[in-house]
C-alpha cells in the first residue's frame, strides 16, 4: 500500500523532544520536516560546534513512539523484516558517505544506531529552495535553468552508478548555498535499485514530481524514476507551478504542454525534452540522466552542425553549376552577381540596444525596462550575494557595464546580483568556558558582548553560566551577546552561639 506523504506542520508525540542528546554528540534543536518513512531535524553538533541535519529512520507503518511518556525508543511490528530493512538503510548510507566528495550532493558526517532505529547525520545546508527562489524571484529561463541545475545532472549520474536513486526530487530538496552553489538533499528516501526486500514498502509521494511507478506497491523503478522527478522541478522553475500529480494524469492528463505554452524562455526543443522528461510511461522517458543531460545541453550544437551541413550541400550545388555550365554561361552568371550586387539596396543597419544601470533596481523593473530583451537580444542571469549597503532583492552588481552597445545580430548575455541583504553569522557557544576565552570567541565571530557578574555560592570562578543568544541561532554581525559569568563567594563561617545559662529560683541550671 502507498501513503501519500502529507507536510505536518505541528508537533506530535512520536517526535525526539527539543534538546534530546544523540550519541552524546548531537543536540536536537527542532523538527525540520517528516513523511512517512522518516523524521528530519535539525540538530547541534556538539563537538563540531555547528548545525546539522539529522535523518531518523521512521516507517510509520512498521514503528511507534510516544514521548509524552518518556519514550526515546521506537516500538517496532514484525522486528525481523524490520531489522532487515533497517540494515539496508544503513548499507546505503555507508555508500553515500563514500559519495561526499561528489558536487551536488549533501555530505553525509556520521550514521549509527540508537534507539532501536537508525540515524543519519548530514551537513546543514544553509540557502534556498529552489522552490522559495521561484516564489521570491519569479520564472527562469532556460540558461538559466543549464546554469543552475549542471551539477545536480552529474551527481544523480553517479549515484546511479552506484545503483542508488534518490525518489525524493523536487523543488524542495534543490537548495541554492549563500555562495551559489546547487546542492541536492535529503537522501532518506533513497533506496537501491535492484533491492530484493519488499517492494510495498511505504514511500514518499511528492505531489507533481513523483514518478507514477513510485505509487505502485511493486512498480519498477530506475534512473528513469528521478529522470520525471528532475523535469518535473524543471518545468516548475519555467512555469511556477509543478505538473498534475502522475496519479490523476494516468487518469485524466491535463497537464499544460510546455511547447504550447507562452511566456516560457525556452527552445522549442528544450520544452520538448522536459515533457518528454514526464512521460507517464516510464520507456517513453530518456533512460538515465546521461541521457537526458546529452538531450538538454547539445541541442544547439546540433542546430549548428546542421546549419553548416546545410551550407555545405549549398555550395556544392553551386560548385557543380559552375563546373558544368559552358564558358558563356559563366561569363553570364559572373556578369549577372556583378550586377546585382551593384544594383542591391544595402541592409538596413540593425538595431542597437544600450545596456540600463540595474544597480538599486528590483528583479521585476530590470525585466519590464531592460532594451532588447522581448526581442531576445540580451538573455538574463541571476545571482545573489550578501550586502550590507542594500535591502535583500535590490540589484547590487551586473556584468556588463551601462551604456555597452548589443543588437539582436548577437545576444549578450548580462548576470544581475541580486542582494541577499546582511549576512547573519551563527552564535558560537560559550557556556563553560572562562570568559576571558569567551570574550575572544565572541569577538572573533564579529558580536559584541556586555559581562554580567552573578554571585553562586561554591561556584567556578569566572566561567560563563549562560548566554542571551542561544548557540546556533544566526545573528546579524555586531549583536550584543549578554555572558553571565560566575562570581564565586566564599561562605561565612560562623560560631556556635554560648548557651547562656537559666536561672531558677536563685539555682543556675543549664
């Protein structure tokens, strides 16, 4: 039976509380996101002082738990098909792991097992969905989408290799990193390809961008499976909206044909690899990422070898008319060319575009003033960089300088920076140190700090008991971080008091 993941907001009681320590190394710091084959957190690496993304093995059809009763350990129904799924798990996280040196992908740090299940522990990829950057900057167009998504192409294929697919793709686990990088997460779904245990095994759907072989409770599945996954996110960064689920196409498609579409910045050719991307069938879709890849980045290079065939055959033709025509028929034609190219009214002069300052301007206002661009002389490309001196989404830098002079005769290509506004910088934590120590820590991350003295009898002298801001949170540079540190005081010895003595009727008694 196939479970339809459904995104919970709230938390409920099969959730590790807020603090829960793993291993004796990693903080829980909240819930990050959880479907029905596992919880994600977010979590402190205690040893590393920096955050981490921490994937809890969790069917919720073979498992349980309740916190509220104290509970860390899961509850586990039929435990030997369990133990042999959960060894799986782990078998594929050791072969990721042997992965991280891949661009692309998220690094895995540490895996082990702890409270009858198993964990997998990630880097934190500080960023941007691809999802929030279309809802925040719009549409992009096919350069941009080549731009954006070359490393993830690569990466896939060589976890194919391995005989790993991911199932889990979308525009939700495709994050953009503070410097730019593209980086795909969340492999707590993916499964080998030619896995022998049991193939109902619960799954998460992602609605729009899983394959329809991943609602069948024994549906083959392949490369081809991320194949759909990665033109479905495609189709949504030219669109804004994903595919219909693969279940109501199968039963009725309406999904819009990006070919026919308008307003999508793409190749006609480009928009027909993406749908063909999406095929329901998975033998009509490309093969492997390989596949697809060649199909998405050499159509231009095939329209120019076709071009100059083209030329080619032309003057060939006209090479043999001029071998085979007698000498006046020569003369002739010689005489005609001549004359034509005298009497032949020049070209008229194409039009040139000069290139706007985009530096203080909005995403939307370079698109709606910028010369040439409905006429396809210039094409756009974003980025995005921090800055102190501009609100986040305001252009900060552009690559071609103003007044530069293009024409439709040759695109320019222009990449505007968008600013991500300051860069918050995370909170180090001090706790326990000396605070003389902690002062530097402090001042070394660019916060300032403000030393409040606290008297705790048979404390430690001079050590940080807390501090305001809690370790992890990110925090713009120059924040003031309040330390209470410990002012020992030594206690008071103090004296017995003298009894003093009664008296009774003149006798002194004690």
């Amino acid at each position: 039976m196939v479970m339809v993941m459904e995104q919970q907001n709230q938390i409920n009681n099969q959730f590790l509380p807020v603090h829960t320590k793993l291993q004796e190394r990693y903080e829980i710091l909240k819930v990050n996101g959880e479907g029905n084959f596992g919880i994600t957190y977010i979590g402190w690496d205690c040893l590393l002082e920096s955050k981490v993304a921490i994937k809890e093995f969790f069917p919720v059809s073979r498992v349980r738990r309740d916190v509220s009763k104290g509970e860390t350990e899961v509850y586990v129904f039929q435990e030997k098909e369990y133990e042999q799924i959960l060894e799986k798990y782990l078998e594929e996280a050791r072969k990721l792991s042997k992965l991280n040196q891949i661009d692309g992908i998220v690094s895995i740090r540490d895996f082990f097992y702890a409270n009858h299940t198993a964990y997998i522990v990630m880097d934190y990829i500080e960023g941007t969905s691809i999802r929030d950057y279309i809802q925040e900057n719009g549409t992009v167009s096919e350069h941009e989408v080549k731009q954006m998504l070359k490393p993830i192409f690569s990466s896939l294929s060589k976890i194919h290799e391995q005989g790993i697919i991911h199932r889990d793709i979308s525009a939700d686990n495709i994050m953009i990193t503070d410097d730019n990088h593209v980086i795909l997460v969340d492999f707590g779904s993916a499964r080998q390809i030619n896995l022998d245990e049991d193939k109902s095994m619960t799954v998460m759907i992602k609605r729009g961008y899983s394959a329809p072989e991943l609602y069948r409770s024994h549906g083959e599945q392949g490369p081809y499976t991320d194949v759909y996954a990665v033109c479905a996110t495609i189709y949504y960064m030219l669109t804004g909206k994903s595919p219909d689920e693969a279940i109501d196409r199968i039963l009725e498609d309406e999904t819009e044909s990006l070919v026919k579409m308008k307003g999508v910045r793409a190749s006609k050719e480009f928009r027909r690899n993406v749908m063909k991307g999406i095929s329901l069938k998975a033998k009509e879709r490309f093969a492997t990422m390989k596949e697809l890849e060649n199909a998405l980045y050499t159509e231009k290079k095939k329209s120019r070898v076709l071009a100059g065939l083209a030329v080619f055959i032309i003057l060939v033709g006209l090479l043999g008319t001029f071998l085979f025509n007698s000498p006046k028929e020569k003369v002739a034609t010689v005489l005609k060319e001549k004359t034509e190219a005298v009497t032949k009214s020049p070209e008229p002069t194409p039009q040139m575009y000069k290139m706007i300052s985009g530096i203080g301007k909005t995403k939307q206002e370079i698109l709606e003033t910028l010369p040439g661009l409905k006429e396809k002389a210039v094409t756009v490309a974003w980025k995005s960089s921090y800055d102190e001196n501009f609100q986040k989404g305001f252009v900060i830098a552009q690559s071609i300088p103003v007044d530069t002079s293009y024409s439709k005769e040759k695109t320019v290509h222009v990449t505007f920076t968008l600013s991500k506004g300051v860069k918050k910088v995370m909170v180090p934590s001090v706790v326990g140190m000396n605070y003389e120590e902690a002062e530097k820590k402090i001042k070394s991350k660019g916060f300032t700090y403000k030393i409040v003295w606290k008297e705790k009898q048979n404390g430690k002298a001079y050590v940080v008991l807390s501090q305001s801001v809690r370790a992890g949170t990110k925090k713009r540079k120059k924040t003031c971080i309040k330390l209470t540190v410990c002012k020992s005081i030594t206690p008071k010895l103090t004296t017995k008091p003298t009894k003093k003595p009664k008296k009774y009727d003149g006798v002194i008694t004690y």
